[in-house]
C-alpha cells in the first residue's frame, strides 16, 4: 500500500504540536495550540498561535536525484525538500504568562532542535524524514513589521520564528528510463 505524501506538511504541524504539549506545562491541552494564524485566534482565551506562515522548496536540496524503485528500468521522481516558517504567537491573561510561555518555547526548542524518531507523527517516517531541524528565524523588525501586516485587526506581539527543515515530500510518479545495455566503440583511422 502507497503512503500518503499528501499529508507531510500537517504531519509536520502535527509533531510540533505534540512536542510542545508534551513539554511546556501551560500548553498541555490540545485545544490550547491553534494551527490558525493570529488572526484566527480569540485573544481573550489561553491559546498559541502557531502559525505556517511560509513554506518554501529548500535550497540546499533542490538537485536531488532520481530514486530506483526496485523495477526495471523504473525511477521514481527526486523528492521535493521543503523548508517551513512557522510563527509561534502565544495568547494568555496576562504577559507575564505570554512570556513564561515563549521562554519555555525558546528553551525546548533550544535543547531539542530535531525532529526525530518517536517526535514524527503521521507519515513523516515513511516518507523519509528521519530527522528534521527546528532552527530559531531571527526576523528584523522590519520583517516582524511586514509580517503583522498581514493580520488584519491584531496589534503585532512579540513572537517566536522557527525554519523547520529540511521537510521530504517524496514523489509519486514514476519514469521509466531505459539502461544502456551495450556499448558500440568504433575506431576510425586517423
């Protein structure tokens, strides 16, 4: 039975997710941790926005090669690597907890910057992610600014930005490509 690539990017969200309800004791409730952007979420209520705001094809992965399938003559198509934005915002009652929140954010992510073994989720195994890196973005304030900007009605927060990368979305067409089997050498007088 084929795996479903379709679903690496949730799996992804998904497994963050996870991590950070397994790890910092103010979002230990799933409906603590929202996929919506800040726009999306109720400030009034205890939430973090944990926002896929860009996704982008990884540069260093970009001229992956063509993959055997174990058929003859049958290659599958290279994998697209992604890169991932994500934009943590937290929502409490006060900032004090706001803080509490992004610093138990930096920290955990600080200490376990992969993604690996039992932190995949979904199909991420099976897809050929085996370890993913969660890398802290340090955006200027005139990223934050531009950022926000797109977030109608919300005044900008202090946030967290992470690149999750690289994200392998494996394929599912196949190519035949035919191998050489004999070789002609001719040799012509000079």
């Amino acid at each position: 039975m084929a795996v479903d690539t379709g679903t690496v990017i949730r799996d992804v969200s998904t497994s963050l997710k996870a991590l950070l309800k397994a790890h910092v004791p103010e979002l230990n409730d799933d409906s603590f941790i929202s996929f919506g952007s800040p726009s999306d979420i109720d400030s009034s209520t205890m939430k973090l926005s944990m926002c896929l705001y860009y996704l982008s094809h990884s540069p260093s992965m970009r001229n992956s090669e063509k993959e055997e399938t174990g058929g003859k003559n049958e290659f599958m198509y290279p994998p697209a690597y992604l890169d991932l934005y994500y934009l943590l915002t937290p929502y409490a009652k006060d900032r004090e907890t706001e803080q509490l929140i992004l610093g138990r954010i930096f920290q955990l992510f600080h200490e376990h910057p992969v993604l690996s073994g039992s932190d995949l989720r979904g199909n991420l195994a099976e897809c050929g992610n085996e370890k993913i890196r969660i890398s802290y973005n340090n955006l200027t304030i005139q990223d934050i600014k531009q950022l926000w900007e797109v977030f109608p009605g919300k005044p900008a927060k202090v946030s967290l930005s992470y690149l999750v990368s690289p994200v392998r979305l494996p394929a599912d067409k196949t190519i035949l490509i035919p191998r050489v089997e004999v070789k002609e050498l001719g040799v012509h007088p000079l």
